[in-house]
C-alpha cells in the first residue's frame, strides 16, 4: 500500500488541479450578465454557451477514462491544463456566438480529459472506507474554486473587461501543469486490493460487462438527474442574484461567492459522515441530501429579500455539494481496479447530459416567462429523481440474489 504522506501528496495535487479548473470553469457564469450585453445575446442564447462546456466534457469522459487506464493518469493530469488553458485564452477573442460556442466545447472537452484519471488516483490509493472523506476533500475544490473565482473574476472584468479576464485566467492551469510534472511521479504504488463487485483482473473489454450491470445504469441516471440541478445552478446562479435580486455588480462578487463556501463545508461533513457512521447507508443519505436540497431551492425562490436569498442558496450548496464524497465512493465500490478510469468516465458522461440540458432549459424558461420559476421547478423535479434512483440502487446492492451486485453494503 502506498505510503499515507505519497498518497496525500497526491490527494492534494489533484484538489490543486480541480481548484484552477473550476476556477476557468465558473468564469463564464461570473461574466455572463456583462457578456450577453455585450454580445447582444439573450438568456436563450447564452444558455447553448453554457451547455457548449457541457457538450465537450461529456464527450470526452469516456476516452479521458481510457486513456487513464491504458497510459497512466499523470499523462492525462499533464495534458489536460494545457489544453483546457489555452480554449480559456482563446475564449477572450470570440467575437461571435458561433465563435463562442465552438471555444467552449474544445474547452470543455480539454478538462474532461482530465476527470477519469482523477478518480482514477483516489480508487488507486485509497481503501473503500477512505473514499468517501478523501473524494469530499478533493472535491471540495468544486465549491472553494468559485468562491475564489467569484471575487477575482469581477475585479478582472471590471479592470481589463470580460476578454482580459479569460487571457489572464488563462496562466494557473499552465503553472499547473508544470507542478503535476514536478511532484507527481511517474509510476502511483497502488493501494491493496478491497473487495469490490466485479474481479479486478477482468480484461479492458470488461467495460461493456460492467454497463451491462443495472447498477451501473441507475448511477448513470442518478447522476445525470442530479447534474441537471448541480450546472443548473452553477450557470444560474450568479445571473439569478443579478437579474431577479437585483444584485449590482460589485456586490455580485462577494454575494457569489457565499453559497460555494457552505457548499464546500457540506462536502467535508457529508464526506467524513460517509466513510464514518453511515459508511454502510451511503446510498440513502445521498438521497436525503438531495431531497434537503430540493427543499431549500423551493425556500430560496420564495423569500422575500436577497438576504434571505442568498441564506437559502447556501443552505441549497450545502446539501447540493455535499453528495459528491459518498457518490464517487460507490462509483469506486462498483469499479474493477483496472477500469476505474473509464468507468468513472462513464458515469460523468451520464452526468454531463444532464448538464449539458440543463443550461438550455432554464435559459429558454427565462426567456420565455421572464422568470427563474420554471427553471427551479425543473431542478426542483430533477433531485427527486436522483434521490430515487439512489435508493433504488441502495436495495439492489443489498439484494444478494442478484447477479453481479456487491455484497458490501451501499
């Protein structure tokens, strides 16, 4: 087993890759307002710019995985910044909504190149009971990221204007790329093998086996529902508080910024509870978690002031972040060692679907009412759903008659 201080090295380079991801990633939602004026484009429109990042990510997910698998995942760790860092650049001198699309899914798909092998390393590293808390510390990059950016984009936008913030926000996956090179090494001692559903010897081939398995397929839908609601909110977010609150820019950054730091706290404790005292139900606190957030966006839309709105987006992070530690853990659970890449690209592609949707529809729900209620609604409508499937997928793992499930409990 690797030694604990390696595998924390590694935990820790790849929470930094996550945080410079997510911070070239919520950028656009941050310079949304500014941009659709400037570009003449309303919420409709700006919508299929927000999917395009989805459109690439999904496609990538599955070869990225692969790729991960087959040559390594810090190969993947090093390509990927670079790539993504230059379409950040290059998002700066679109001009054109065809322009501004095209850049953002090549950008899109540069980063999910980079998402397999991430999981990859934690499934790698880290035994079953880890993986819960080390997924939450890792993601926790996904809320603390754009409670960085959201203060930093808006003092860039506001000196050098939306095209100098995507140039200069172009440089931290470059300087990234360099300090994966430099601290990851090039073979990752694997952690002992756990008992999992499937064998880890099984051939590459065996991808299609495991998709086969219903398991994999009501994760695959559990997760596509709940990225619905999670890039729903992510896009929204900062264009809600501007355009139904009434938020002003300067006071956007700040106001921003709050919800991803409850978010990233509500992955810290969900974690540490999923690889702790419900390590054996993590499947029904999941669904708990998303039927809390569904409650708190239905208070968050009905308050009467931005105070309150802002209160009952955090509340939404809290919950809405903190099931990503105890779902990878299961996505890992259900993972022979040498397909954990790509079948963790699998379930993010069911993931990025809903989020490639999502976008577009609260964007046309905007345009057409005026209005963000349908677009709650729809999130609303959506975590219901995943919470379903996670508890139809906590009786299917405990039911031991069924071929190829695992007996370890969800």
């Amino acid at each position: 087993m690797m030694k604990t201080a390696g595998k924390y090295k590694v935990l820790l380079m790849i929470w930094l890759l996550q945080f410079v991801n997510y911070l070239d990633r919520i950028n656009l939602s941050i310079a949304a307002p500014t941009m659709m004026r400037d570009m003449k484009l309303n919420p409709n429109a700006f919508g299929f710019v927000l999917a395009a990042f989805t459109f690439g990510y999904a496609i990538a997910q599955i070869p990225g995985g692969y790729l991960a698998d087959r040559f390594g995942a810090r190969c993947m760790l090093i390509a990927s910044p670079i790539l993504w860092s230059i379409f950040t650049g290059m998002t700066g001198f679109a001009s054109t909504l065809v322009a501004l699309v095209a850049v953002r899914v090549l950008f899109g798909a540069s980063e999910g190149l980079s998402n397999g092998a991430s999981f990859k390393l934690i499934g790698d590293n880290f035994a079953p009971h880890e993986r819960s808390a080390a997924n939450a510390a890792y993601l926790s990059a996904l809320a603390l990221g754009p409670a960085f950016i959201a203060p930093v984009a808006v003092w860039f936008l506001t000196h050098t204007g939306w095209q100098g913030m995507f140039r200069w926000l172009s440089l931290p996956g470059l300087a990234m790329a360099v300090l994966i090179w430099w601290v990851i090494p090039k073979r990752v001692p694997t952690a002992a093998t756990h008992h999992t559903n499937l064998s880890t010897d099984a051939p590459a081939s065996g991808l299609r086996e495991i998709v086969r398995q219903p398991t994999s397929w009501l994760i695959f839908v559990a997760y596509l529902a709940f990225n619905v609601a999670f890039w729903a909110y992510l896009g929204w977010m900062p264009s809600y508080l501007s355009i139904a609150r009434h938020i002003d820019l300067k006071a956007l950054g700040v106001a921003a910024s709050i919800p991803y730091l409850f978010g990233a706290a509500g992955m810290i404790v969900f974690g540490w509870i999923g690889s702790r005292s419900l390590y054996r139900y993590r499947c029904l606190l999941i669904a708990a978690i998303y039927v809390c957030t569904a409650i708190s966006l239905y208070v968050t839309y009905n308050v009467a002031t931005s105070a309150q709105s802002i209160a009952g987006l955090s509340a939404s992070a809290f919950f809405l972040y903190g099931g990503f530690g105890p779902v990878w853990s299961i996505v890992l659970d259900l993972t022979p060692e040498n397909l954990r890449g790509a079948f963790s690209g699998f379930v993010n592609l069911g993931g990025q679907v809903g989020g490639f949707f999502a976008p577009i529809v609260v964007g046309y729900a905007v345009s057409a009412t005026g209005s963000f209620t349908g677009g709650f609604l729809f999130m609303i409508a959506a975590l219901f759903v995943s919470a379903l499937c996670f508890t139809l997928l906590h009786a299917a793992r405990n039911g031991h008659h069924r071929k190829g499930i695992s007996r370890e409990p969800a």
